[in-house]
C-alpha cells in the first residue's frame, strides 16, 4: 500500500484564475496596484472570536526543504499511535488514518464528505490580522459556503457537510507567525516553494485530533493573508509523488484586481473550495483542454461559478460582497461528483473525469 501511495500521492496546484484576470484586465491590474485605498467592503456583525490555538514559533526556515509526505502526515498533530483509535474513525468509512491517507482523492474527496476546514491566519512580518479583518472572512466564508450548500441542496437534492465556522467551533481557527511576507500575486516559480510552507504550516496542526473529534473524512485548508493579492488553492493530482496530500485555499483579504482593493468575495472564496473537490476552472485562460472545450462549456452552461467570479458591466470589474451571482452548473455538479449528475457537456469527451473527486495526471501536466 504505500508502494502504491508513492505513485499515486499528491501534487497540488493553484487554479489559474490568477492567469485569467491577469490576461482579462491588465488595465484593472495595473490600476488595483497603484491604487492603494480602502473600502467600507463587508460589515461584519460578529464578535467574541478568540485565537486561542495562536502557534508561534512556526519557522519558515525549515519549510522550504522537501521533508517527505509521509513525515509530515504522519507527524501531524502529537498523538501517540497506541491512543488512537483504529476503527470508527470518519463516519466509520475508513479503518484508519493510514487507510484514509491510502485514497486517490486527497485531503478533501468526495462532495459528500463530511469536510472540515481549518482556517489559518497567516502573520506576515508586515501584514497582520485585526479581529475585524478576521470577522469580515468570516462572514465571507458563511456566505460563500451557505451558497454552496443550498446550491447543491435545491438543484442537485445533494446535502454537504462543511464544518468551518471558528465562531462555533473555536478550536478551527489558528494564527500561525511567518518570518517573510507572502507576495500578493503568486508566481509558478514561487508557488513551489509555497506548497512546502503550506505542508510545513499543516505540519503544526492537530489535523488527525480535529478529524476525529468532528468525525471528519475530508479535511481542507484555508490559508489567510491580511492583504490584497489573487486567491488560488492548491489541489491534489493523482500522478504526483506523495511530497504533498493536503489541499488548500490561499485566500487574500482583499482583491488585488480591484481599484479600491474591495474585500475578497464570497464567489472567490467559492470558487476556490469547488478546485478542492475536483472542479476545473472552465474559463478558456485556463489553458487545460481545447478551445473549443472551454467555447462549449461556456456556452452550454454560462454562468457556472468555474467560468467568473465576477461580472464586467460595460467594461467594468464589477464584484459582488453580499452574494454568490453565479451558480452551479450541470456541469461543474458532475466535475465535483454530486452524486446522480451524468457528463453534460456537449459535442467533447474532454472533461470527462476519469475518477470522481480527483484530478488526472500531474500538476506538470499543465501549463501554469
Ligand atoms: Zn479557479
């Protein structure tokens, strides 16, 4: 099993739509740089967080080597193996962390799962969060989730499970210290070294405890940086080696591509939790499959989240703080594996998906 779990391990990935706003609005981008104002943005209307579970001393030194998957799974959290159960773990779908670790999925598979998402505020050595800013990703995380769960509630009759509100669950929420600022737009070069602080980062969670106290069987996540930038997650790929399993969001505070650097929104936030359970950016910067793929897509399902996250109105970025416009198509229901939903996409086989909740082949594979 681990012979398998060497070929079939993890990669992960950023989606591109940092490449497709790039190409999209030079001139927005250009402006969102030089502007550097604030916005009223999204109110928040909750109090009380605490950040108990604050991990200090999290060296970013001794993240950037590639300590092997295995280590670092294995050495997540700090429990002592004969205290761990071996049965019941997850809703009783695995017999083990180990078999858990053994799927070609990742840490967040299936649609279905009963998914936690740990949030991680990043402390930059100049950026650092305010419980107001940290307030306003909450409230964005419930609105972005709560779309997502009625959506596939109403149209797809498919019930998920997130568990991510650090307002209930306080033990979800961590402030982990870094030595050097994350830039706001992350380079392919750079995203490299990102994937191992992000697997440095898990590293100093009680990742396996939390799984078990809320009998999790997917675990995601969300990473926080208290700036502007461009949001993007990290997904698992099937072909990579085991260096990397977890699956995460990097999420920016504000917008990068906005000229008053508004708050990230909830169809960013979205967006970026559907890559982890298995859906493809459709938009046709994207560059993965054929033109034509990307031309049918959009014109078959306009609309989908996995097309925009925001609208241009009369050549304007227009983004949205209170709501989620877009939906969740047929097709993006079928990429992520709801549950009944056949291929629906037209006149090419492309995305066909060879496994539910995975990503084919390598992370090399693609041109970002
Ligand atoms: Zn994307």
């Amino acid at each position: 099993m681990r012979e398998e779990r060497m070929i079939c391990g993890t990669k992960r990935n950023r989606s591109t739509c940092k490449r497709m706003r790039k190409i999209l609005f030079p001139a927005v981008l250009l402006a969102g740089l030089l502007v550097c104002g604030c916005s009223d943005g999204a109110q928040n209307s909750v109090t009380g967080v605490e950040t108990d579970n604050r991990v200090t001393g999290v060296e970013t030194e001794n993240t950037v080597n590639g300590t092997g998957t295995d280590e670092k799974t294995s050495d997540q959290g700090t429990e002592p193996e004969e205290d761990t159960p071996k049965t019941s773990l997850f809703l009783g779908k695995y017999d083990s962390f180990e078999a858990w670790m053994e799927r070609r999925q990742g840490s967040v598979g299936f649609i279905t799962d009963r998914t936690l998402l740990l949030s991680v505020y990043l402390e930059e050595p100049d950026y650092q969060w305010t419980e107001e800013d940290i307030q306003v990703t909450n409230r964005v995380k419930k609105i972005a989730y709560s779309f997502l769960e009625e959506e596939l509630r109403e149209k797809y009759d498919t019930q998920i499970q997130l568990i991510y509100d650090v307002e209930e669950h306080e033990d979800l929420l961590f402030h982990i210290k870094l030595e050097e600022n994350i830039p706001a737009y992350v380079t392919t070069e750079k995203e490299r070294e990102i994937d191992d602080l992000e697997d440095a980062w898990i590293a100093t969670l009680p990742v396996r405890e939390l799984m078990e106290k809320y009998q999790a069987d997917s675990v995601g996540f969300l990473f926080f940086l208290a700036h502007e930038g461009c949001s993007y997650s990290s997904m698992h790929f099937i072909d990579d080696g085991v260096k990397t399993w977890d699956e995460s969001c990097l999420l920016y505070l504000r917008d990068m591509y906005s000229k008053t650097l508004e708050y990230e929104t909830p169809a960013v936030y979205a967006h970026e939790l559907l890559h982890l359970y298995g859906a493809e950016d459709l938009y046709t910067e994207a560059d993965v499959f054929s033109k034509d793929t990307y031309e049918k897509a959009q014109k078959q399902f306009s609309g989908d989240l996995m097309i925009n996250t925001y609208d241009v109105i009369n050549g304007k970025y227009t983004i949205y703080s209170d709501s989620v416009k877009q939906i969740i198509t047929p097709l993006t229901a079928y990429l992520i594996g709801v549950p009944g939903v056949e291929y629906p996409l037209e006149g090419t086989t492309e995305l066909v998906k060879e496994e539910v909740g995975c990503f084919s082949g390598s992370t090399y594979d693609r041109p970002f």
